[in-house]
C-alpha cells in the first residue's frame, strides 16, 4: 500500500500538469488581393444571383494587426502592391488556438477605405488545420459605372492548409494567400 501511494501521487501529478499546459497558439496571416488581368478570368460565366450570405459577418472579430514585417505575406505584399495588375484588399493577422469548428470564432475580412471585399476566415482542427474563407469582392469598376455592387464576386472554400506555409485560395478576380504558423511572441495578443 505504501507504494502504491507515491505511483499514485505521481501519475496525478503528471495528469494535472497536462491538463495544466496551454493549448498552442498559432499566428494567422492574410493578405486578400485583385487581380486585374483578364485573360485569367477564362471566359468564365458568373451567375450573380447565386451569391449566398456571408454567415457570422456581424459576429466576426476583427483584427486590427497588420502583417509582421519581414513576414513572406508583408513581402509578397510589398512586390504585388508594385505591380500594376494587382491591388491589395486586405492584409491582417491575428493570434489563436486551434479549436473544432463548432467553436472556432469567425474572423472579419474587410477592405477599410471603400468597401470592395467583405467577409469571414474560419481557421480550426479538424484533424488538420483548415480554413475556411468566405469573401464577397466588389471590383471597383462596378462601384464607379452604376454607385451599387451590382457585379459582386464570391470565394466559399474550405479546405486543409499546409502549417508554415504558404497557402493560396483562388478566384479569377482575387485571390487569398494564408500562412499559418506557430506562435512565439508574447501571450496576450488576439484578434
């Protein structure tokens, strides 16, 4: 008996400690960009009428991080905003766990001067990492000729993404590029 008392004091011990340790946080990059170059779109059809809501927009947090400098998504930021045929959209990060989806809190993806891309990121376990983007682009042409969002493009796409890399969500009109990594910054600091 007096044996079993230490094995059992011990293995408790190695249970609470477990228990005790943090789920790993992982840092989300985002950068959302038009593309302007026609001959991509493939003479492609796009029926407007099918657009579906954007579900968990009003809920969605919000990050306000920009993309760490020095990051791959700051620096292919950088180059695409140089290039003519290409205008940045979006480019955020933020800081979370990785939990199911059924639990995972939907992350706001807006432009923040003139309202062409609106949306939601979901990132979650579900045996691997996955994200889910759900974007809603306005090209700016169509803001300008009639003063509504009459031409609206959607990217739905859920799917398992690479860790420590870069992954890239297409559509002929605009794309995502995501990168998710481990975290090793300071703990406190969310979306």
């Amino acid at each position: 008996m007096r044996r079993i008392i230490p094995i059992v004091l011990a293995v408790l011990g190695l249970c609470s400690q477990a228990l005790a340790t943090k789920a790993p946080l992982y840092e989300i990059q985002v950068l959302v960009f038009a593309n302007h170059l026609r001959k991509l779109d493939g003479h492609e059809h796009w029926n407007q009428e099918k657009l579906s809501p954007i579900a968990g927009f009003k809920k969605a947090l919000s990050p306000s991080s920009s993309l760490p400098p020095g990051s791959h998504l700051a620096i292919a930021q950088s180059i695409l905003s140089h290039h003519r045929h290409y205008t940045i959209l979006a480019a955020r990060s933020w800081v979370q766990n990785m939990v199911p989806l059924r639990t995972t809190k939907a992350i706001q993806i807006k432009s923040r001067t003139d309202g062409r891309l609106k949306g939601v990121i979901r990132v979650f376990r579900w045996h691997l990492i996955h994200v889910a983007v759900d974007l809603h682009y306005t090209p700016s042409d169509a803001l300008k000729n009639t003063g509504s969002s009459d031409t609206t493009y959607q990217l739905w796409e859920s799917r398992p993404v690479a860790l420590r890399r870069t992954n890239y969500f297409d559509h002929p009109k605009f794309g995502v590029l995501v990168r998710v990594v481990p975290y090793v910054g300071p703990v406190g600091s969310g979306p």
